[in-house]
C-alpha cells in the first residue's frame, strides 16, 4: 500500500523534477525523507529563481506601497503581488492583506518558475499622465488645483 501511495504521488512528476528532488533531499536531509518531505524537495524552490520567501516579500511590498513607482524591487513578482492586493490594503495592512498577499505571491512565484517575466514599470515622464481615448485626464488633485485658483481669480475680480 504504501509503494502505491509513493507511486500515486510521483507520477505528477517529470523525471527531472524526481532527480531535482533527490539532490535536494541529499542536502537537506541525513536520512531517507518522508513522502511529504520528497514531493517539497521535487517542486523547485523560489530562492533558486531569485524569488524572496514570502515574509520577506511582503514587508518589502508593505514599505514600498505609499510609493511603489519609485521603489527598488527585489524581484517584479513582488511588485506585482503587491499591485495586485492593492497598494492602499498594502501600506495600511488592512483587509487580510497578508493572507491575500501571500496566497497571490505563491501564485505569481509559481508563473514565475514555470518561466513566465515579470516585468518592473518604467517610470518616465509620458507614464506620469493619465490617458483615457487618446485624452489627457486630470486627475483629482489637478481639479481641485484649478478650482482653487478659479475661486481666487472670482473672488478677486468681485464675482
């Protein structure tokens, strides 16, 4: 029976994933692994990608939320984790922040290992604006600017 539960179980696995994950387990461990710690050591490992652990990921997404344009990444993958959640839920840790960070973040750490890119946004001027059909949009800040101004020049002229 329990040749077969280890037969069910690696039959997930390609035959470089199975050789991955004796390597490892001829480092991480002095004796023969359970089955449970076989199948961890098949699946490939984040740090071997260059992938932060999640704790980790997720203070450097919660210290770079007020700011995430300017921030230094350790890797896209936590940035994008982060816009994901959303910036706001991230500076604040509100909402279950850290539970959903961590559930998107092992997902995107996944794509990632499978080979997908994840690219980090390039700040320059023209991405500083924001566009809608061809239109340049202003933003909240920018009416509220203009209406006080507006104000100011009627309060001035007596209307």
């Amino acid at each position: 029976m329990a040749k077969n539960e280890w037969d069910n179980a690696l039959s997930q696995f390609t035959d470089e994933e199975l050789d991955s994950g004796i390597e490892r387990c001829k480092t991480r461990y002095d004796k023969p692994p359970s089955l449970t710690e076989f199948l961890k050591c098949c699946r490939p490992d984040p740090a071997e990608f260059g992938l932060p652990d999640v704790e980790f990921a997720y203070r450097e997404a919660c210290r770079a939320a007020h700011a995430p344009g300017a921030a230094r990444w350790s890797h896209g993958v936590v940035y994008h984790a982060g816009r994901e959640v959303g910036w706001f839920d991230m500076h604040q840790s509100a909402n279950g922040a850290e539970r959903r960070f961590a559930k998107v973040y092992q997902g995107l750490c996944q794509r990632a290992m499978a080979g997908e890119q994840f690219e980090l946004p390039r700040c320059d001027g023209r991405s500083l604006t924001q566009h809608r059909n061809g239109q340049e949009v202003r933003t909240v800040q920018q009416k509220q600017t203009a209406q006080h101004w507006l104000g100011q020049m009627k309060q001035a002229l007596g209307g």
